[in-house]
C-alpha cells in the first residue's frame, strides 16, 4: 500500500493545490461567510484559507506561489574578494590541502572565517582540494621528506 508520506524522494511535505481549489475556495467563504464549511468541503486547513483570502485581489494570479529565494545575500556571507582568493589560491596551488589553504589566508590575507565555512564553500562552489598523503600506506621517513619539501 503506497501512502503519501512513503515512497521516493520526489515527494513534498504538503499536497499543494491548484490555483482553480484556491479561488474556489476563497469565493466560496467570501460568498458564505462559514469558514468551517468552506474548509470541510475543499479539505483545506483555516490557516491556508486565511492566507489564500488575504493574499486574493480578484485575480488568479493573485494565488500562485511565489518564490522563496532571498533578495539579498546574507550579511555574513563570504565576498566575492575572499571568493576570488581562494579560487587563486587553489589554482595556483593544486596540490594544497585545507588546512594549508586556511593558514595561508588566515595569514598572508587577514582571512577570520573559520576552517569549516571554508570547507563549505569550497563544497558549494565545487572547488577540489587536495586531500593530502594517505599516511596508512607511508613509512616515517617517507612522511618527514615530504613534509621537509610542503613548507607553507
């Protein structure tokens, strides 16, 4: 049996209604006035109904659904600037890990964002770093050579 909140990844937390359920809706309460039968009959909750009522000037279009994106960037965003560094940095640096790149731009840039908002932007701006040696498969002298050669 295939319920609403089984199955793929495809399904929404609510069950949106077309725009037609909506203005029916709406005209039916404003014709009316029984809130209680209005919603019973469309199967609608009273909290939808008084949003789709004051958001309804007589036009259908009045009740399609808006875009949630923001306007504006966050405030605490990463700037262009410090975007602009790392995607230098790494570039010139192919072969950096991040803990190297942090350093260096905590040092040589005034970088004060935290190693792991650098992380997450390196993620969502699909920036790849290198992730260092694998130090199971090394020997000791092996790892003190090449740390004698990765001088920051």
């Amino acid at each position: 049996m295939d319920s609403i909140t089984q199955n793929s990844k495809n399904t929404k937390r609510y069950l949106p209604h077309d725009i037609k359920t909506k203005e029916n809706a709406v005209k039916t309460y404003l014709n009316n006035g029984d809130i209680e039968y209005t919603c019973r009959k469309y199967h609608i909750s009273r909290i939808s109904l008084w949003r789709w009522i004051k958001k309804y000037d007589g036009t259908k279009e009045s009740l399609t659904d808006k875009s949630h994106k923001p306007k504006t960037r966050h405030p605490k965003a990463h700037t262009n600037q410090e975007i602009r560094w790392i995607r230098n940095y790494v570039r010139r640096n192919p072969r950096i890990t991040l803990c190297e790149l942090w350093a260096k731009l905590k040092r040589e840039k005034g970088y004060t964002r935290k190693i792991t908002s650098l992380y997450r932007v390196m993620k969502r701006l699909n920036i790849k770093f290198y992730k260092g040696m694998n130090i199971k498969n090394t020997s000791k002298k092996n790892i003190i050579r090449s740390m004698k050669h990765q001088r920051i």
